[in-house]
C-alpha cells in the first residue's frame, strides 16, 4: 500500500489524489497541463487562523498581518531555486514586498533577505519536509529578535556568496551591509533576552537562533571554530530548560539538529571536551534516537543507530589520545588500557560493518510519516552508505592506525566515492547537502585519481549549493595533499 503523501501539490490535496510530489510539477498537474502548485503555511502560535466569509474590513485585516499562506509555485520548465512567490490574495498587480503583510514591520533589506530564505536558502534542505518544517519557523522569529537576525544573516551569507565569489572577503550586503554586522545584532539580542529574567523568552526561539549562528559560523567558512562556542551555547540551553517536545512547532527541527552535529563533532578535535558532562547528558539523548536502529535519520540522511557509532568513535579516540600521554597512565596501566582500547575498536567495528550488510540487503527502513519517491530513496541510501564508510574509514585510520594506503583504508575510500558518484547530478532538496561530510573524509586519504575525484565532487557541490564551508574543504585537502603531516586543520574543521 503506497505511503499518504503529506506534501503533496495544492490541486491533489484539494481533489485528495494521491501526489506522487515530483518537481517542479508533478505527474497528474503535467498530465492535465495545470501549473503545479506547492503550498507552505505559516501558523502563528502552533495553529492557522480559519477563514471567514462574512468579515468586517477591520477583521480581514487583523487576519491577514496574523497569517499568510505562500505558494510556491513551480510550473513546467521553471527551476525551484528560481521559483514564484505568490500571496493568496485578489490583487495581481502589487509588488511582493507589498503583498508581505506579515512582514509589513521590517525594512525592505529585511522583506529582501526573507524572501532570499524562502526561496534559496530553504532549499538546502534533504527533502521537502524538511524546508517546509525550517519555515514554519519564521513566525517564531517575528517575536524573537535574535532569531529574526541570525535567519537575516544566514540569508545574508548565502546572498553574498551567489553575488561576490571571492572566499576571502567577508561578503558585504546591499546597501554596504555586510552579514557579520546583522549576525553581530543577533547575538547582542540573544544576550538580553538570555539576561532578561522579566520575560519569559519562547525556549524554542531561542534554540532555533542558537542552531542558525552555529550553522552560520560553520557555512562561512572561517578558519576557526567559532561554531564550538554556539554548539555550547545550545547544550547549556538543553540542561538548563530541557529539550523541547518534537510535536511541538520546531522541536523535531532542534532534537534532530543537536544530535547529528554532537555526533559528528565527536571525531573532531575539541581540548575542551568534557566527556563527564557528556555522559550524563548528551549520551542518553543520543541513545534515545539510536534505539530507532535501522529507522533512517531524515536530517542527518543516515540510519539512527549511526550517531551511536560517531559518538563511540569520539570517545575512543579521546581515550586513545589520553592512553599515549604519559601524564595520565604509566607501566603496566598503560598495556591494558591500550589493550581494552583494542577490543572496544574492533567491537566498533564490528558493529558499522554489519550495519552495511543490513543496509546494502535493502533493510534501511523509511519513517512512516516520510513519503520518498524511488529516486529521493535511491539517494538516501546511497548518503546513509556514504556515511557508514566514513565511519569505518575514521575507525581504521584513527583507531586502528592503519595506513593510509593500505588495502583496507583505500577500500572505504572508493566505498564512499562509489556511492556518491552513482547519485550524480547534484541538486538541491535532496541528500546532496549533506555528503560534504563524507566527501572530506574520504579525500583525507584518498590517493592518485581519487583525489581528483573528491575535488571534482567538492567543485560540483560548491557550484550547485553556494556554500563556503565546501571551498575551505577544498583547500584543507589541498594543503593536506602536500603536507600530509599536518593534520591540525583537518582536527579542527567540521565539514557540515
């Protein structure tokens, strides 16, 4: 029985046909040469106001600054990228900012960035789902400032980078604007609402600006990391005022965002780890999504029961790091701590290989409330196989300490770029965004044409995506090809 589609064109959830949510239109809107409409409803305070027919104009007013419905409108030959916005309203004529009652507060830079989000930037996004879930979280930034600034210089960022190539400046805005001043705003906002003890500031704006200014920093491209001090910023949020609950508005959104970037962190360098704290509460809220085994991890685009095997590869390598300083163990301690760390790696190991012989027989399982097309689950399982190597590959290199070109390690290195190179062409709303990750690792060693390969595949997703942080993976390669030795940049840097 094929799934309900949740995401469906505005003309198949009106006739209640199943959509099969093609882009830019779909199958049944191409067949009967109507133009295919995508709809994303903006609810103010968890709901959206009910039309009604008999109103006052004072009324249809106050309706309209309280909601808005946007429609996406993506016809036969238009680009998604390039797409409509159109307001549901009589009046054909007005100017979209005009027509952007909801935002009628906000400057024209302002109006311009959203509009930037809505259209561009929320499509770096996995799937459909997704963006449509990263915007309902935009009438949550109307009442939270710093969310509203953080949302506006992310935009700002991506704006810059389609207009100004060049990765060293910082990208200056219209009007001589540049991001970091609108970013600047957000986090001197975020201050006094964290301080304000007369207000009670909605927990979910103020996680959703966190998550932005972690996400901004590390889209940057910034050679330093700067994105560390937000991701503790969030988890002192989450141990202060708790997680907030997944059926509520931008809570699934958060839940999933912190526990995929905890989990790929863990393989980077951080001097400041605090591996207690983590035990007593970033673990359990790790373990509580990895208990889903095999349930594919739309957000993070790989299986659930992976973040467990990241975050287990993290803490071996700390304890691996910490067995070879003499300062902590000496003499006998040091034998058999260095032989439990063998037996927990190869453990580990154990465990990610025979995840990939459970995924490789077809046994990933999809969410119930996802809908993927054949090709949209074809391209999630090649990402969640790419990740699964990587895992792998940080296992043997960095565990095991095996060599780069040994026969193992350059086995995961092709068992990464194989499976990417069967999901060309790069696009966006699909798991394209999120294979940087594996990519990078990958290319940390690959040897002769493989490096060619990574490159040309980092190239193909900068060119598609715009995104920065793709560029500096290109020249921490680069220079690692040449000087091998020096990993302190590969340490540090996180390729989101």
């Amino acid at each position: 029985m094929p799934l309900r589609s949740h995401h469906g064109c505005a003309r198949c959830k009106q006739r209640r046909q199943k959509c099969d949510e093609k882009r830019p239109s779909c199958t049944r809107c191409t067949e009967a040469a109507v133009t295919c409409e995508y709809v994303i409803t903006l609810k103010w305070d968890g709901r959206v106001p009910r039309k009604q027919e008999q109103a006052s104009s004072r009324q249809r007013r106050a309706r309209k600054s309280a909601s808005t419905t946007w429609r996406i409108c993506s016809g036969e030959g238009r680009s998604p990228p390039n797409a409509r916005l159109l307001m549901n309203t009589s009046e054909k004529g007005l100017d979209l900012i005009k027509k952007v009652d909801a935002f009628n507060g906000l400057c024209f830079r302002d109006k311009l960035l959203l509009n930037h989000f809505i259209t561009t930037v929320s499509m770096l996004m996995s799937h459909t789902s997704l963006r449509d879930q990263a915007c309902q979280i935009l009438p949550v930034a109307l009442e939270t400032p710093s969310l509203l600034y953080a949302t506006l210089a992310f935009s700002a960022l991506h704006l810059s980078t389609l207009v100004n190539d060049d990765y060293s400046g910082n990208g200056s805005l219209m009007c001589g604007t540049p991001a970091e001043d609108i970013l600047a705003s957000s986090i001197t906002h975020l201050r006094q609402e964290l301080n304000d003890k007369n207000t009670t500031t909605n927990t979910t704006g103020l996680l959703h600006t966190v998550k932005t200014l972690c996400l901004f920093e590390i889209y940057s491209g910034k050679y330093d990391s700067s994105w560390r001090a937000h991701l503790k910023g969030a988890r002192a949020l989450l141990q202060t005022r708790g997680l907030v609950p997944t059926n509520q508005l931008g809570g699934w959104l958060i839940s999933r965002w912190y526990i995929s970037i905890e989990a790929l962190s863990a393989v980077t360098k951080d001097e400041n780890r605090d591996e207690e704290q983590k035990k007593k509460f970033i673990y359990p809220i790790i373990d509580a999504v990895a208990t889903h085994g095999s349930v594919l991890d739309i957000y993070a685009g790989y299986s659930s029961d992976l973040h467990l095997a990241f975050r287990d590869i993290g803490h071996l390598m700390q304890q691996y790091a910490s067995v070879r300083t003499p300062k902590y163990y000496c003499g006998d301690d040091i034998l058999t701590e260095f032989l439990i760390h063998c037996d927990e790696c190869i453990e580990i190991e154990y465990r990610v290989e025979k995840m990939i012989r459970r995924d490789r027989n077809g046994k990933l399982q999809i969410p119930p409330e996802i809908s993927l097309s054949p090709d949209e689950l074809r391209m999630f399982a090649a990402c969640n196989t790419a990740y699964q190597y990587s895992a792998l590959l940080h296992i043997r290199r960095r565990l095991h300490n095996m060599d780069s070109d040994s026969e193992q390690v350059q086995q995961c290195v092709r068992g990464v770029l194989d499976t990417v190179c069967e999901v060309r062409p790069v696009s966006v709303l699909s798991p394209w965004i999120l294979l940087t990750t594996p990519i990078f690792t990958a290319g940390c060693d690959a040897i002769d044409q493989d490096r060619d390969t990574v490159k040309t595949l980092l190239q193909e997703l900068y060119t598609v995506l715009r995104i920065r942080n793709v560029l500096r993976a290109i020249k921490i390669l680069e220079e690692h090809w040449k000087w091998p030795y020096d990993c302190t940049d590969i340490a540090n840097f996180l390729p989101f």
